[in-house]
C-alpha cells in the first residue's frame, strides 16, 4: 500500500524476521476453518512489525511489538495489518511491551489507521485511546484503544506513523528521474555505496557544475534523511524538499544556479524495510557509530564520511551546509539541534540558520531549538562532522514531530499529515535561499530577475495574439479613384466639418448657419448691418450629405486618425 506502488513483501524470508505471518486468533476449544470474527494478524511485509498476539478473551487482545534486530531494548515502531473481521465486530487492543515510556502517548497522541477502502491516513479519536500504568503488566506502560470494524471485506491497518518503505523510495526516485529530464547536467543519480544486506545507498545530486566566476567556489549543500528506520516522516520531508529542487519553481531555479544539493534519502535501507525502530541489521544506532564508523559494520555512513571530505579538501567547492532530518517521537513541532563554539563569531554564523527558519515556519517551536556540545552526543552526525570538517560548515540536526504541531496564541495540537511533511522540506529550500540572500552569496536582485524571465514569454505571446486579431485582410492596397477634391457645397467662408448636419444637435448646426450668414452681411456693407431676415432657404435644415469614405481605411483607428487630421486642416 502506498502511492508508488505496492510494498516488497517477500526478501528470502526477511521481511517477516520475528513478525507475525497471517496468524488467526481462535476462541479456546475452536478448531476447524476460521470463521468470520476470528482476527488475522499480519505483519510479514516490508516495514511490518508485530512480534507476538496473545487472545485475552472474545474482545480483547495482547499485541507484543517484535525487537529490533540484535537490539532488544529498542521497541516503539509497530506496523500491522488485521483482516477477517465481522461487520461492527468490537476489540480492544493493548500493545504491551513499549521501550520507551515518555514519548508523545501521553501528549493524546494516538494511532494511525486507513482500510483497503479508504487510503488516507486517520487517527484514531482520543476518546478511545488510553495510554496508562498497567498493574497487570508488571507496572509497565501499556496503549490500549478500542475499534469497531465496520466493513468485512476491508483489510485494515495500523502502526505508529505513515511507512515509507524502501521500495517506495526506488519508485519515487525513478520517477524523480523522468521529471527531472528537462534539468539534463544539473541532475544525477548515482550509487554512493551498499549496505551490509547489499540495498541502494542513493545519492541526488542536484546543482548547476557550470561555474560563472571561475574565481569562486561551488557552494554545496547535503542532506541526509531515515538514519533511524522508525522515524519515517524524516522521508516524507525529504521528498517535499527533492521536489521543489527539481521543478520549475523560481527558487529552485537560483538555487541550482548557484549551490549543489546532494541529498541522500535513505541511510538505513536495511533497517527500514526490516522493520526496526533505530537500528540496522546487526543492531547497530548509525546516529550513535560516526566516529567508529567502519565499512563492515557502517558501510552507509563510512561511504558519506569519505564524500564529504572529499568535498571539504576540494578547493572548487564550499562545503555550508549539513542536515540530518530526523523524527522525533517526544517533542511537538519541528526545530533545530545545533553545536555550541567556544569561537563567538562562528557560533554568531551557526544560529542564523535557525533564526530564519523559525521565521519562515508557522509549526516551528524555538523553545525545542538546542545547541549543545553534549559528550553523549559525540557520535551522533551533527558532533563528529563537525569536529572533522572546516569551521565554515555547519552541521544540523532537524526534527519534526511524529505527531503534531501547535500554532502560535493557540493550544490546539494539528497533526501532520504526509503533506504537511513535505511542506516542511520545501520550507527547508526556501530558508536555504533566504540565507545566501542574507548572507550576499547569491544577489537579491536574481530571484526577480528570474521571475521576469519567466514573465516574459507569457507578455510576448499576449501580444503576439493581439497583433493577429488587429491584423488587416491579406488584400491588395490600392487607392480608391476619388472624383471630386475640396468639395465645398456652399459659398461660405467655412469648412465642410464645420457645416455638417449634427442630427445629435440641432441647435449648434443652425446657430452656425445664422452666425456665418450674419457675419457675411456684414462684410458686404461695411460693418453696416441691413437687418435683412436670413431667408427661409437659409435656415432649412439641409439635406443629409453624403460623406466619401477612403475603403482602404477599415480599422476604426485608422478612421479616427484620418477625422483627426482634418480638423487640423
């Protein structure tokens, strides 16, 4: 189930390693073919995990999550699917054996759950949902919630946040690949390294290599997301973040331009399609290993640590940025995990980052933002980088909640959805480009410059379009033979325009007959006037005349341009 296609459910056995494979829950003394009601638990695919099921009574039922590989302290991720319901068949579910207590089940975090019939995502309303000291499981924490199955034929299927699995990741990437064809040299895919189980270690790398100023460096970007397999909103934030690199977007357009991204999506490709919460196949935290990483046991992150220093000693490039994307399962929101420099001005360079995204994230929350040298932390990826790499990068870890986010003056908790996630990883290109605007490494002025670019096909082809429609005909343009010039049908001193019949208004055309006549008299004796009344020929309204029109001119501007010029005359 997902959007790129069906999970992988068969690996030589290991998808189900300790997961429960379709196993049928019969009443005591019921033997037979199961009958309708009796649940049937799976966890046996990729990213499944559901360890053991224990049948309390009719209605209620025990789920035990099964252990990371090699690591059975660490159980918190569950995924699982239940089918052979009853029509409004009602249980109880109590998952029993969480590792880690203090997490966001007390903060009315509850389950996610979506049936064959209906894909999105839900979670289930707090009211049936109870997280509590249990006196019956040895004072551990238990999540208990109550469901009723309204449709037999549906499959349904729950776990703690939206899977992203290894196989949706290859489907994605491919995909990406076909979208990004336009881009031609400034997008690669390429093979980085293996894991232990020989899966995809997956480089992107995303960035003009033409180099404008041959004098500066190629400034470069990596992010690396699901160093944790159990924190799969870290793969959705990815994902909104390689999409908006790819497309046509003006601020993916000046990032290209100027900086290289190279994203790695997936560092624990074993331990996701396992199952695991935090570890890989031979139980080891990669967040924990960067400063004992070895190719046995850390091929993944080795691979990363000799990139980046190839980069780091390279002098074309400029190594700024480091971003390790995690979820967090305790904390609301997304913020920063940053270092702290005993040098005041690089650690004044450090905090800009954060600053600006806090600006531009409605669901960031400062009070989460930490920057310490914490010695527990040293082989996390943010400490070891660091202490390894040249002052002028910085290294980042960026969390976001697996379960929701609060807005500013308001206590309400909204959950993220899949797109909320990918929002936070397009928010995360836009506050890259932000800084290098405020930083003077890419020039304000280019966003602009790009979107008039943009603009400028589009104003061309409206106009091209409104020449055609103000085209003349494709005919021959021949004067037309005009018989009579300077026509005047009266002895008036005065213009033809002047003495046209207004049929708009009559008033004017005979005030101007009497004027002209008048002043005519006038002339003739001297200044003397006779009072000789205007004879009733004169002041006859005329006859409409008959105006001699150029067919050569059929546009009304032309029309109206030829009237102008002779009232000129």
């Amino acid at each position: 189930m997902g959007d790129f296609g069906e999970d992988s459910d068969d690996s030589d056995g290991e998808g189900g390693m300790g997961n429960v494979s379709r196993i049928i829950m019969r009443p005591p003394g019921h033997s037979g073919k199961a009958k309708k009601g009796h649940l049937c638990f799976d966890a046996s695919f990729e990213t499944g995990n559901l360890g053991r099921v224990d049948l309390v009574n009719e209605y209620e039922y025990d789920l035990f999550i099964r252990p990371d590989t090699c690591s059975p302290k660490l159980r918190f991720w569950f995924n699982f699917t239940v089918d052979n319901v009853k029509l409004d068949q009602r249980v109880i579910f109590n998952i029993v054996n969480i590792s880690k207590e203090r997490n966001l089940f007390m903060e009315n975090m509850t389950p996610l759950v979506k049936s064959t019939s209906r894909q999105q995502w839900q979670r289930i309303p707090k009211q049936y949902v109870f997280y509590h000291k249990s006196p019956l499981h040895h004072g551990h924490y238990v999540l208990s919630f109550s469901f009723g199955f309204d449709k037999e034929e549906d499959i349904f299927h729950f776990c703690l946040a939206p899977p992203y699995s290894y196989t949706k990741l290859q489907t994605f990437l491919s995909i990406l690949e076909k979208k990004s064809l336009y881009l031609e040299q400034n997008y690669n895919r390429e093979i980085l390294g293996n894991s232990v189980q020989k899966r995809r270690l997956d480089l992107i790398t995303i960035g003009s290599l033409d180099r404008n100023d041959p004098k500066s460096k190629r400034r470069v970007i990596v992010i690396m997301a699901r160093v944790h397999p159990g924190e799969s909103p870290s793969s959705f934030v990815c994902q909104g973040l390689l999409e908006l690199l790819v497309s046509s977007n003006s601020v993916a357009t000046t990032l290209r331009e100027h900086v290289i991204f190279k994203v790695i999506p997936m560092m624990n490709p074993d331990g996701v399609f396992l199952g695991n919460y935090r570890s890989t196949v031979l139980g080891a935290d990669l967040n924990r290993s960067w400063n004992v990483a070895n190719e046995w046991c850390h091929p993944t992150i080795r691979a990363v640590i000799d990139m980046l220093v190839r980069i780091d000693k390279n002098k074309e490039f400029q190594l700024d940025f480091i971003i390790d994307i995690h979820a967090n399962s305790s904390l609301k929101g997304c913020f920063i995990y940053g270092n702290s420099y005993e040098d005041v001005y690089r650690y004044e360079r450090h905090i800009l980052f954060p600053k600006l995204l806090a600006n531009n994230l409605d669901d960031y929350v400062p009070e989460n933002t930490m920057f310490n040298s914490d010695i527990s932390k040293v082989g996390t990826a943010r400490r070891y980088l660091c202490s390894i790499l040249n002052d002028k990068v910085n290294c980042y870890t960026f969390e976001v909640s697996i379960y929701g986010y609060t807005t500013k003056g308001s206590e309400i908790i909204l959950p993220y959805t899949e797109d909320n996630y990918k929002k936070c990883g397009r928010n995360l290109v836009k506050t890259f480009l932000e800084y290098y605007h405020s930083t003077g490494a890419i020039p304000l002025l280019m966003g602009s410059e790009i979107v008039q670019k943009m603009r400028k096909p589009r104003l061309a082809d409206i106009r091209r379009r409104n020449k055609r429609r103000l085209q003349r005909p494709l005919t021959s343009r021949t004067l037309a033979a005009l018989h009579f010039k300077n026509l005047n049908i009266s002895d008036y001193d005065s213009s033809f325009d002047e003495l046209t019949f207004s049929h708009r208004n009559q008033k004017i055309t005979f005030d101007r007959f009497a004027d002209q006549f008048n002043s005519r008299g006038e002339s003739r004796t001297g200044g003397k006037c006779r009072n000789t009344p205007v004879s009733a020929a004169a002041m006859a309204d005329p006859e409409p005349t008959l105006s001699i029109i150029d067919f050569n001119l059929v546009i009304r501007d032309d029309i109206s341009a030829c009237n102008r010029a002779k009232l000129k005359k």
